[in-house]
C-alpha cells in the first residue's frame, strides 16, 4: 500500500447558511482546497452526505459537485454512513490513493440542514436509527443520548455539573475559530443554568443544526512533492472502521462505544502508536456524554472516569490531551455529512501551524473520530507530519 498524503484544504463557515445550496457549500469547500493543492484536476471525487436526498430532494450529489466545480468526467460518488458520512468518504479516497487506483483524490462532506422545519430535520436524522425498534418507540438521537447520560451519571455516580468542562472547552476554543457557529465562550455557570431539552442533556450538552461544508486533497506519497504549493504535507498514518448495532438496545453494555474500541486499536495498530502518542483528539461531541463514552473506549481514560479528563484540565489547549481544537461538533458545529472532514481540516492546520490562535505548541500527531448514529458507525483516523 502506498503512503497517502494530504496536500490541500477547504471548509466554509459552519452555520445557518440560508444564501447558500448544497452544490454551493459543495463547491466553495472543494475549490479552496483546490488551489490549497496546487491542483486544477483529480481522479475522483468522494461527498460525505447523509440527508441530501431527504432534505434538500437531491441525490447523484457528488456528481452534481463534480460538474459544477469543472471536474466532469472524473469518477464521483456519494458516501453514505450516517454523521459518520464525511470520515467515510475521507477513507474511502485514502484507500483509492493507497491502492494504486488514483493519485489525486478530493474528498469533502456537505450538509444543508437549516432549510427545512425542525421536525423535518429531526426526522431525518432519525433515520440513522433503528426505525422498528427505536424511531417507531419515539426515541430521537437526543432521547437515546439522554438516556445513556443518565444511566451514566447512575452507574459512576457522576454529578450533571461534572460534564460542564466539555461544551465550556468547546466554546472557548470555538473564538479562535473564524469559520465557528458559537464564537462564544460560556461559564460552568451558564452550562448549569442552560434549559433542559431531554432531562438530563440541557441546550449546552447538544451540538445544533446547522450548514457547512469540508474538504481534503489526497495524494500518493511518491507524488507530494509536486502539490501543496510549498506547504507541509500531513500524512495519514492509518484509517480505520467498525460497526456495533444499530440499537442501543442491542449492545452487551450500552455504556460501552464497542466500534469506537475497535476502530481505535485497528488505527493504532496501523500506525504503531499508542494514545499515549497522541497530541490532539478531535473527537464527536455530538452530546456532552458522546465525548466522555469515547474518551473512555479509545484508551484515554479507565471506564467511568471520562469525565475527570474535563475536570483536570486535560482537554484543554493547554492540557495533555487537547480535544475539540476549534470548537467540536458543539461550537464549531455539526453539519451532519461534513462534520467527519471538518475533523479532518482542523487536525491539517494544527499540524501544519496553520491554528492561528488556538495553534498547540506541540502538534505531530492527531486523531480524529466520527461516529455515525449513537455509536453504530465509527471511523478512526491518525495524522502525521509527514
């Protein structure tokens, strides 16, 4: 298999991004890391999306974007794998480019979900879900969040107040993050305060609905040289995947991210790494409970203590183990399909120094993990300075 490199970048603001469509968000993504490249044509074009068709009434998405970019003729295909989509489409140009099968490869994510009423939208991300046996019973994404939350805080005895270190890092980092939905900070305080929506998950615990756009530059490592313009390539130091069931019901231990267990040893293993290698996380803090769940299956913290990570200062910037660099799912935003590239394009700039205020001292080695559903689908990926 042949090294694959990441020579050029692109995202839109996150946000509610009413003058924009999906081949617009498409578009300005994929042409910013474009001309980060240094490149005006690739072999293929992969697009995370997860609700395109549902929402916006358009399918053939990555075909639409290819054509409207100037890229007609090029392979193209949407990936669909959930909030896990734009990761997907990200390893699915990694294998391209590692394979022999392409040398220049663009992958991106784009989600337009502010157009649509509230319900609709939440309808359709319920469709991640068990439809019989979890969306027929009523239970959204955020009522299944609820529930893990609190029979967490019931099995650890962890207070609510114990989880305000994670969306207040969050939105502290989001500031320094132009192209951040919240760019604001918020208090242990005002997390307390925030409204409950699904008792015990309150406003400040839930990443929102919003628009955006993402995208990557793949190449052969025997190729880099000719394309980033002068700028370091980030290498991908290993790319992984696993699956756990579809219903949280269904798993041995609700409380345990089994696909996040898996996809983590397989990329540490690909990578001869360990976490204790690892300078940032950039984790899917979807939910406040998604980033102590993973934390605790990825090796970084022993089962029921995710959350003194948040308490001592470790996920901070300047912590041992900095996660949500540029503010997360929770502040930077969520747009479903594109989140997993977001990842992706904040752990390049971290790498290549290129985090203006919220630049690590020392950024060699990142991580990145997004997770489709409430653990069904989840990817794993390491980054190196190449």
């Amino acid at each position: 298999m042949r090294d694959v490199i990441i020579t050029g970048i692109g995202q839109t603001p996150v946000g509610e991004l009413w003058d924009k469509s999906l081949r617009h968000l498409g578009h300005d993504a994929v042409v910013a890391a474009m001309q980060d490249a240094g490149i005006e044509q690739a072999d293929a074009l992969y697009v995370g999306n997860m609700l395109s068709g549902e929402l916006s009434g358009q399918e053939h998405l990555a075909t639409l974007i290819a054509d409207f970019v100037g890229l007609r003729g090029i392979e193209a295909a949407k990936i669909e794998a959930a909030c896990a989509s734009g990761a997907a489409a990200v390893r699915a140009g990694i294998m391209a480019v590692a394979s022999g099968m392409a040398d220049v490869v663009i992958a991106a994510g784009v989600e337009k979900m502010t157009d649509t009423l509230p319900e609709d939208t939440t309808a359709g991300l319920a469709l991640a879900a068990d439809q019989e046996y979890e969306v027929a019973e009523g239970a959204t994404f955020l009522a299944l969040n609820a529930m893990l939350m609190q029979r967490y805080m019931h099995e650890y005895g962890v207070a609510k107040r114990d989880f305000a270190p994670f969306p207040v890092n969050a939105h502290a980092n989001a500031q320094g993050n132009p192209n951040a939905m919240f760019r604001m900070a918020i208090s242990a305080e005002k997390y307390e305060r925030a409204p409950l929506v699904a008792p015990p998950i309150n406003v400040m615990d839930s990443s929102p609905i919003c628009d955006g756009a993402a995208a990557v530059v793949l190449v052969s490592g025997e190729r880099a040289s000719a394309f980033g313009q002068g700028k370091r390539g980030v290498r991908v130091a290993a790319t992984a995947a696993a699956t756990d069931t579809l219903a949280v019901h269904d798993r041995r231990d609700p409380l345990w991210l089994e696909a996040a267990y898996l996809s983590s040893r397989r990329a540490f293993a690909q990578a001869g790494l360990s976490p204790d290698d690892i300078d940032l996380f950039e984790l899917h803090d979807a939910f406040s409970i998604m980033s102590v769940l993973a934390l605790e299956a990825c090796g970084f913290a022993e089962r029921g203590r995710g959350v003194e990570l948040g308490a001592s200062g470790a996920i901070t910037l300047g912590g041992r183990l900095p996660i949500t660099t540029m503010g997360g799912l929770k502040a930077r935003g969520h747009p479903v399909g594109a989140t997993g590239v977001y990842q992706i394009v904040e752990i390049v700039q971290q790498l290549r120094g290129e985090a203006g205020a919220n630049q690590l001292a020392h950024a060699h080695v990142g991580m990145a993990q997004n997770i489709g559903g409430s653990g069904a689908t989840i990817l794993t990926h390491i980054l190196a300075g190449a």
